[in-house]
C-alpha cells in the first residue's frame, strides 16, 4: 500500500500562515519544529514535513480506518536532503513509513509506502482541474490534489 501527497506551494502560501503563534505547535513536534527553524528555507521545510506526514496518514487511515486529524501522531523520524529530493521515514503507533519526496519551486510531491526500499511506483503530475474526473479510469493505487496540481501514484 502507498499513500501520496502534494502540496501547491502557490495554494499554500495563501491558504496558511504557518507563523503565526501557535501554528507549527499543533502539528509539529519539537523536533521537527527545530528543523523548520533551522532550515535555509523554513517555509519549504513545513510544507515537506507536512507532506510526509499527509502521505503517510494516508495509509495508515485505510489499514487502520483511523480517520482523525492528529498530526502530532504522525512523527517525522529521519530525513535527509539532497538538492530536489528528499528520503526520510515516518512514524504512527509503531508503524514505520518510508518517503520520498520531490521538491520544486512550484510543489512538493510526496510519496510514502510500508516497504523499504520502495518498490517501483509510476507517479503522475499535471493540472488539477475539479470537474475532470477521467483520472479515477486510470485505476491509480492514490490519488492527491491540491491547488493547481493532481498527483496519482500506481504500483
């Protein structure tokens, strides 16, 4: 099973702040919130940490049929960048969850499963527009939009 998560950086920015008080504290452990802080690009780093953890509830919430908004259940354990991507792992009531995400100026594009190393997985990214259903034909293992952006993943 994989679970999969995009973020519109554009959407984003307009959606959230993610500086005002309180904000990283209700999603964010301490931990993860040090590395927001100490990031060269804090903003980008919310938006990975997020995308990890969006991603990884994703399968947890179908094996688990968990369906809560509980993000600080949801830890960023390891991470590691390298220009535009990075690998990191994700942990929930202790299940451990792989990711690979790929970071542009425009998205951040996550895709996290139970296996590692990942098995192969055909990812998909183009315009999200709402009323375009014919996506659901192309049989995608998940589907995730946000913004201008639809990402499907198949196994």
């Amino acid at each position: 099973m994989i679970g999969n998560d995009i973020v519109d950086l554009r959407q984003a920015a307009l959606e959230s702040n993610w500086r005002r008080k309180g904000y990283l504290n209700k999603l964010f452990t301490k931990n993860e919130q040090q590395w927001i802080l100490e990031a060269s690009n804090p903003g980008q780093m919310v938006w990975l940490l997020w995308s990890m953890k969006e991603a990884a509830y994703k399968i947890y919430s179908r094996r688990k049929t968990w369906r809560a908004f509980a993000p600080l259940k949801l830890i960023c354990k390891t991470l590691e960048i390298k220009e535009e991507l990075a690998i990191g792992s994700v942990e929930c009531e202790s299940h451990t969850f792989f990711s690979q995400t790929m970071l542009t100026a425009q998205f951040i594009h996550t895709i996290a499963t139970e296996q590692h190393p990942m098995q192969a997985i055909t990812v998909k990214i183009t315009g999200y527009n709402p009323t375009d259903t014919s996506y659901r034909n192309t049989d995608p293992a998940t589907v995730s939009h946000h913004g201008r952006y639809l990402a499907l993943a198949y196994v």
